[in-house]
C-alpha cells in the first residue's frame, strides 16, 4: 500500500468519532451498523477492499439510507478498480446527502478513468462548491481542461 492510501490510526479513530457524530447523532447509533461500519474504515484503511465492502453490505442492510457508507463502499470499488459501480454508490450517497463533499469527488474521479470528462469537471465543480479548499478538485480540472483544450 502507498503512502498516499495509508490512515494512521489517529486519524481513523478521530474519523469514526466525526462520523458517529455526524451520521448517528451523538447517542443514537445501531450499535451493530456502527461495529460493521468501524470494520470497514480499518478494512479499507489495510488494504482489504473486498472485506471493506462485505462490512459495507451489512451497515446497508440495517441503516439502507446511510450515504457515509454508499461513500465507503465507493472508495472500496474504486481502489479495485470497479467504476460501474463507484458511480452507482456515489449517486445513491448524493441521492441522499446532497452535500456529500466525498461521494462528489469520488464519483469525477471514476467518471474521469471512463473518460467522462464532462461529468467528471461537473462533479469536481459541486465539490468544490460545497469546500472550497479541495486542492484535489482543482487539480484535477486544470488537468481536465488542459487535456481537452478547455
């Protein structure tokens, strides 16, 4: 695994503390879905996509509106290189949560590979307008817009 894919510990322990904030509230979660969803942080964070993703199946058969976890199973998706189907979780998490700042980006990116590129600069756009401050984004349209001559 590369740098740039690894998550330290701390940094996965603060995730979950946000997310359980965030998506459950702070004293309401299914503690089922919150275990299966922990597991598949940790999954994803070493490398074991498919695990990631059979952690992500059983989150969605409790919680089936969660977007976090449509987001998680994407990025799962997309590292073993599956963009159907990156692109069909990430438009189930906007489906529900329109301001899902990750599933926008995930989702240009795949759209990018399958050379979508007008999708892909449209979502990167969203995501940009929804933070600012996404340095990935940007990038990744200026390379976009250079490619095709924009």
């Amino acid at each position: 695994m590369t740098k740039s894919k690894q998550i330290t510990l701390a940094g996965l322990l603060c995730l979950n503390f946000f997310i359980i904030q965030q998506v459950y509230g702070q004293t309401e979660y299914d503690p089922k879905a919150l275990a299966f969803f922990k597991s598949s942080l940790v999954n994803l964070a070493h490398g074991e996509y498919e695990k990631a993703i059979a952690d992500c199946n059983q989150v969605l058969r409790i919680d089936p509106n969660s977007s976090v976890t449509y987001t998680v199973r994407a990025r799962a998706f997309f590292e073993i290189g599956d963009m159907d189907r990156v692109i069909a979780d990430c438009t189930k998490a906007i489906s529900n949560n329109r301001n899902n700042v990750s599933a926008f980006n995930i989702r240009a990116s795949a759209y990018g590979i399958k050379g979508d590129y007008d999708r892909a600069i449209k979502d990167w756009e969203t995501a940009l307008r929804l933070d600012s401050g996404l340095d990935e984004a940007k990038a990744n349209i200026e390379k976009v817009k250079k490619l095709r001559g924009y």
